[in-house]
C-alpha cells in the first residue's frame, strides 16, 4: 500500500494511538495486567509539542470545575504515590493551593461547593489573611481564596517517562516516530496503518490530544485547538517568598471570567499563564513563537497578583489545550466502531487526572465494571 514496503504484523489485544500523558498511562496499566500492548507516537515522548509539557502541572482536590471530579482526583493521588515507588522518581510535591477571586466567582463557589460536598480539608481565607500567610501573592480587597493543604505540583516529563518505562518493564511494546495514518474495521478487530507497517489489533485506544481530529474522520466533532503560552520570570525581589514551602500553587478568576494561576520557584523560575485565553490553532500548525505583547500580558498580571515575580523573563513555550465545548473530558467507546475507545481531549485540566483515566480505560477495555460516575465523559 506504501511503495510495497508496508510490514503486515501480528495481532495485539489493545493498540494506543498517541503516547503522551494518557497514552503511556494505559499503556502501562493495561500491561501491568498482562494485557498484549501496542503503543505508537508521531514523536519521540517525552517531547514538547504537544499538551503535556512544561516542568510543572498542578493537581488539586477541591476541583471547582465539577464536584464529580473529586473522587477521581482522590484515587488519582494514590496512583500517583504508586507511580513513585515504583518508578523511584519523584513526580508529585504537596504544596497546598490557593483559588482565587470574588467570592461569587466560579472558581471560588465551585471549589467551596466540591470541598464542602466532599468533607475535604480546607480553609475560607480573606485577602488579608492571603497577604499575611503567603506574602508573594497580593489578592485585592474584595476577593477571597478557598485554601487546600494536599494541592501541588505533578513534574509531567518525569511522569511519562516513568509510565513508559513501566509499560514496557510489564511488556508492552512501544514504537516512536510512527503515527498512525488511518485506521478501519477488520471484523472483530481493527487494522491500523502507518507508513512502516499495519498492524491488526482487538481493541484501539485514541489518546491522540491536539491530533484527535485527524484520527477520527467521519465525525462532526466540537472540538477546539487551543494555543497556551507559558511563562517563567525570575523573582525581581525577596526571592524567598516564591519558595514552595512558602508560596502555593494558585489559580485566580478576576475581570469576570479571566483565569490565570501560578507555581512556586523551583529551581527554573516562576511559572504563570493564563487558563483558557489563548487562540484557535492546529496540532500542525500551531504558532511555536512567542511575541513580545504575549509576555506583556502575563507581566500585567503579575504586577496586579505577585508582583514580586515580576523580574526578567526567563523563557517562554507553547503548548496546546484540545477543548470540548463543556470544557469536560471525552472518556467513551467510538459511536460507531465498538472496538475502538477515545481518552481525548481533556479540555486543559487532563493531566491530574492521568492515573486514573488509565484505570478507567483499562476497566472499559475489559469490560469491568466502573467505580466512577462517567457522565459527563460521554461522547455527546
């Protein structure tokens, strides 16, 4: 079919398109439970030209998006503890989270309402009191901030990799710098094609991100390429105050509905961007350049919020969000095709979620039943 060079292999139970945060944690779960994995990338993983790159990501608990959310982020600490001690890497730092803003916004009634709902540890913090205990951070007078102790930073690289390394540890087989062209029904299988072979699998996972589109043809999909551009400034003064036992991760709502959220220092700088303002772009043509208005912007914020990172740019990437319309993830069997399954996109607040995402897949591949409410997951 490709020049008469096309390799036809042998059948696995579950082939994983795309090996990036998702992808490489099914690989590995699904390994680990002895199942006949076949993982391929269009890149090398980890890399930075997709969604899950960048040093840091956060996770938090008393998850404003949805209260559904909290149970999931739960089991997903304990997969990711898990994740360390077999790995022995560290891929996790507790450093308790702050969420920011008028006490009417989304973010700060959202996170109440999970954190109430679920009985999690957590505090109602005045401005002053913000001021007082994290002296970085400089929330204006009529906002407020829901505290909760188990938030913090995940170290995405590290924790690809260590999935990767686990997967193929249980078995699986990975093959980078292979994407997938297309793929089709083959009976009770589907045959997928690459450039370098075809392979017949029983089950096919699309865990594609910003490339999910091109693997799905034939659907009318809603979805949304976002371009997210990420900052890191050097403290311009008292340095210790944007240590991670001193500063938290924090997310603000503020001029409405405007997000932006920060990191401590970690050795690299501060980390800032905004949440959700970035434009419409493609996997492949996404604009990896970074203009001078875009660091201007953050700066803004940053002046405002934590004025005291507002020192010399450090460096700045892109990275990309892959959005549903109700900004929840798509976790659900094909429409059409009962063999083929999606794990995107996630809506730029997947990563979190990686551990447990791989479980659930895992469970739908071999149809066991689901310890979490999935409703909002379904393809709609």
């Amino acid at each position: 079919m490709y020049g008469g060079e096309v390799e036809t292999c042998d059948s696995h139970d579950v082939l994983i398109a795309g090996l990036g945060a998702m992808g490489s944690a099914a690989a590995s779960e699904l390994a680990r439970r002895g199942v006949r994995v076949l993982g391929l990338d269009r890149f090398t993983p980890p890399h930075s030209l997709g969604s899950s790159h960048g040093e840091t990501r956060i996770i938090r608990e008393a998850y404003f998006e949805h209260p559904v959310y909290v149970p999931m982020v739960q089991r997903s600490y304990e997969l990711w503890r898990d994740l360390e001690r077999a790995s022995g890497a560290r891929l996790l730092l507790e450093t308790g989270g702050l969420m920011i803003g008028r006490p009417d916004s989304a973010l700060v009634e959202g996170a109440r309402r999970s954190a109430e709902l679920h009985e999690l540890q957590h505090q109602m913090l005045t401005a002053a009191q913000v001021c007082a205990r994290f002296p970085a951070l400089r929330p204006e007078k009529d906002m407020v901030a829901v505290w909760e102790p188990r938030a913090g930073v995940l170290f995405p690289e590290a924790c690809i990799g260590a999935y990767l390394t686990q997967a193929r540890r249980h078995g699986a087989q990975l093959r980078f710098e292979e994407p997938v062209r297309h793929w089709e029904a083959d009976g009770d299988h589907v045959l997928v094609h690459t450039a370098h072979a075809q392979y017949r699998a029983r089950q096919l996972i699309v865990t594609a991100g910003a490339w999910v589109g091109s693997l799905l043809p034939g659907l009318e999909l809603p979805f949304r390429v976002e371009r997210q551009v990420l900052h890191w400034f050097e403290p311009l003064s008292d340095a210790g105050s944007f240590a991670p036992e001193r500063c938290p991760v924090h997310l603000w709502q503020f001029d409405g509905g405007r997000f932006f959220y920060g990191f401590p220092d970690l050795g690299t700088g501060v980390k800032a961007a905004f949440h959700h303002d970035g434009e419409a772009t493609t996997a492949d043509g996404v604009r990896r350049e970074v203009a001078g208005q875009e660091v201007d912007a953050v700066r803004a914020a940053l002046r405002r919020f934590v004025p005291g990172a507002d020192g010399p740019l450090r460096a700045s990437v892109v990275c990309m969000y892959t959005n549903t319309p109700d900004e929840h993830f798509w976790i659900d069997r094909h429409p059409t095709q009962a063999h083929v399954w999606v794990a995107s996109p996630c809506s730029g607040h997947g990563f979190k979620f990686v551990p447990v995402v791989a479980e659930i897949l895992a469970d739908l591949v071999q149809e066991k039943s689901q310890r979490f409410d999935l409703g909002l997951f379904r393809w709609r």
